[in-house]
C-alpha cells in the first residue's frame, strides 16, 4: 500500500546499505565528481560529516551570541561578557555530555527508552507548579535556585528515543494504522504535545509534530497516514492560532508582510530582523558592528540570531550557517541509511527531523516565511537547555555512527595515528634531539 517507500526506508536501515547500492546511488554522477565522491566516501565519512558540522555551528554560535549580546548585557549587568561566558559554561557543560553520549552502544540507549519519557513527562509537568515561570506568554521554563530550564528540550531528546524504541520493536507491523498510531502517536505523542501545548509553546510543538514525522517515516509507516495527519495538524495548528488573541495578531502580521501597519507593535521584531537582515548587504557590517543589536532587535541572541549574522557577516555568514545546517543533515541521512540496527535509524530520523525542522523554523522566521513563534537555532542560539540536549542528541548520533561497517577501527588507527604523531613532535622528544645533536 501507501507504506512501500517507507517500509523500504526501514528495511535498508535495518541491514545498512551496501556498497553496491552506494555505488548504484552514483551512477547519475559525472565522472570526475563521482570519483571524488567515492574518494571521500569512507566509513568514517558519517562521524566527520555530523562531528565537524557540530563542533563548526557550536564555535560559530558561540561567536555570535557574545557580539550579539554585549549590548544588552551591559545595560542589565554592566558586564558585556554575561550571555557569552553563561553560554560557554553550558557549551563546556554540553561537551563531556555529547562525549558520553557518543560512546554509549545501542542497546543502552533501549534501555534508557521509557525511564526518559516517563522522567521528561515529569519534568514537563514541573512548569505548572511553582516552580514554573512564563516567559514571553509561554509557560515553560522551570527556576530553581536561581537556574532556569526549559524542559520540553529534555523532553525532545526522551521522545526520540522512546519512540526509536517502540517502532523498532514493530516495524513489521507498521502497514497498519492501528499500529502507527499507538503507542507512539496515542498516547505517547498526544502526552508529550499536550503537556508542551498546555504551557501555550506552539512553537516546540510545531518542532515535536517534525520529530515524530522523522520517527514514523523511517520506520515505514504508511505514507497515506502522513497526508491525513498533516491535514488534521493544520486544522489543529489553525484553531490553537484562533484560541490566543496574541498568536492571532501575530499571524496577521505576518500576513500583512510589507504592509503591516503595527510597526511599533507586532511587526516591531519581523521588521528589524529585516532590516538587519538587508542593512548587512553582501559583505556584513563586520563581526560586532550590527546596528540592530543596540535595543532595536529584541531577542537578538536568541530567536533572531540568524539576523544578526547576516548584519555583521552579510552573505557568506548566512551561506556558511545553512551549507553547515546542509553538511549536518547529509551526515545524518548517511548514519540512517548505514545503521545496522533499526533503532539506530529510526533516532537518527528523529533527531533529523527535530534539528533540521527546528532550523528551517527559525530562519523562515527570520526571513519572514513563517509567522514569529519562538525556537532558537540550534546550536547557534543562546539557551542553555537547547544547547545541551541538542549535543547530547548528536552524540548519539555519533555513537551510531562509531557503529557503521569499519568505522570504529578506522577511527581507532586514527587515535592511534594521532597520538603517535604528537609523541614524535612532543617538547620533551625535541629536547632530546636538541641535546643529542649537541
């Protein structure tokens, strides 16, 4: 039926794809591009491909959110250096995580399936008790102790690898409704989009309707199914936008484009990161020249971020944000379709849709494609939640990577090489030398 193209997507995951079928998928190639292809396609092509994009989009974020919010944490704090240097501790915080998380083998991660769902679901619920707080008419965030935390992020993570888990179990099964739909869609889903929903964040659940989408389709679920739930989302998506008078005028905001008459109001942020956007012009402005960031852009470190790259670093900033954003998600496809293990490309289909939608959300924001909703660039934005779970998401798909054919002891001579190399060069080796050739 409607399932063939997914089911066959499961299946080739479930053996990993062959060499023949790779060099199959060349064939279209022309020759000198084919040849390089096949140079560099190595079994460790999936690790550096996902890897480098990673560390590359982590530095860059890192870069962006210190000029972009200087300006205002000097008028908070007097300290240029607050956003930055508390996102570098949770960068610093994120990293032995995604390392941990890069060396745990498969069967760990079913193990963790429902005592992350049932601890996310938890977490969520935190947000309606006193501890929650809102935050720009979301209410979901947590403070404790000073600290706060967003944990439907948290929550994102568990239901990838939950739902991994359970369609994994089921993927022959996956031809009939019924099956698509429970446990993974109902309840699973449901509870998960309710409990983020119930704190008003449209935003995160428009990201988690993407990460289910990338859970089902790897798994084979019938394509027929994907229509109607896509029907049955807009006709949920326009109703929640009717219910909130804010969402409402936010819509009609965008919808009125360039000629929005509430320019002070709900066209205020969509028109400056326009105009941040169109006053970097080719070149940029320079790195820490934006004009924007000087209390005109709200959110400038945040949301709008991709705004401010394109005012200070023009045409090749946002050129090289989204050719990352496309190296990550080729590195990603290759570890689903290599993935010896269903589950491994089922997650890895999960932590696509979640990362790659969460992405084309917030720059379509900025560009003015999509109406304003709130979720940051991942791994660029500031956001101490995003970032770590976004890190420890990846590393998994590392760790599934370290899985394909050949890879873990590529990578292993690698290290050896490495450390190999850095004991020739090393200062007290060179003393030696010294003192010998005296």
């Amino acid at each position: 039926g409607g399932g063939a193209s997914g089911a066959a997507t499961g299946t080739a995951g479930a053996r990993g794809r062959t060499s023949a079928e790779d060099a199959a998928a060349r064939a279209w190639l022309p020759g000198p591009l084919r040849r390089w292809v096949e140079a560099v396609d190595t079994p460790v092509t999936s690790f550096a491909l996902v890897a480098a994009a990673t560390g590359l989009l982590l530095v860059l974020g890192l870069l962006m959110v210190l000029s972009s919010s200087s300006v205002e944490s000097i008028a908070t704090s007097g300290n240029p250096w607050e956003v930055a240097s508390t996102q570098l501790v949770v960068a610093a915080v994120g990293l032995p995580l995604m390392l941990v998380a890069a060396r745990l083998p498969v069967h760990w991660w079913k193990r963790l399936a429902w005592p992350a769902l049932l601890a996310g679901l938890l977490l969520q619920l935190l947000v309606f008790t006193p501890l929650g707080v809102e935050v720009n008419g979301s209410r979901n965030w947590i403070r404790v102790a000073g600290f706060s935390a967003q944990p439907s992020e948290a929550l994102k993570l568990a239901l990838v690898v939950w739902g991994a888990a359970v369609l994994a179990r089921k993927q022959h099964l996956l031809g009939r409704l019924g099956h698509v739909l429970v446990p993974v869609v109902f309840p699973g889903g449901v509870a998960v989009l309710g409990v983020v929903l119930a704190g008003g964040d449209l935003g995160t659940a428009l990201v988690i309707v993407m990460l289910l989408a990338g859970l089902l389709f790897a798994a084979g679920a019938p394509l027929r199914f994907f229509v109607v739930g896509g029907l049955l989302g807009a006709a949920a998506a326009a109703a929640l936008v009717v219910s909130e008078p804010y969402r409402m005028a936010r819509v009609q905001a965008w919808l009125g484009g360039n000629q929005c008459e509430d320019i002070y109001g709900q066209c205020w942020q969509a028109t400056h990161g326009l105009w941040a956007l169109g006053s970097g012009g080719w070149w940029g402005l320079g790195l820490g020249a934006s004009r924007e960031k000087w209390a005109w852009l709200p959110m400038a470190h945040n949301d709008y971020i991709f705004a401010i790259v394109g005012e200070e670093l023009g045409l090749p900033g946002t050129l090289t944000v989204l050719l990352l954003f496309v190296a990550l998600a080729a590195g990603l496809i290759r570890v689903a379709q290599r993935a010896v293990d269903p589950f491994a490309t089922i997650a890895t289909a999960g932590v696509l849709g979640w990362v790659l939608g969460q992405a084309l959300l917030n720059i379509g924001v900025v560009i003015g494609l999509v109406p304003v909703l709130g979720v940051p660039l991942p791994l660029v934005s500031s956001g101490g939640s995003s970032l770590v779970t976004t890190m420890v998401a990846l590393g998994m798909v590392l760790s599934f990577a370290r899985g394909e054919p050949g890879a873990r002891e590529a990578l292993s001579t690698s290290v050896r090489a490495a450390r190999a190399g850095a004991a020739v060069v090393s200062p007290a080796r060179l003393g030696r030398r010294g003192a010998s050739r005296r």
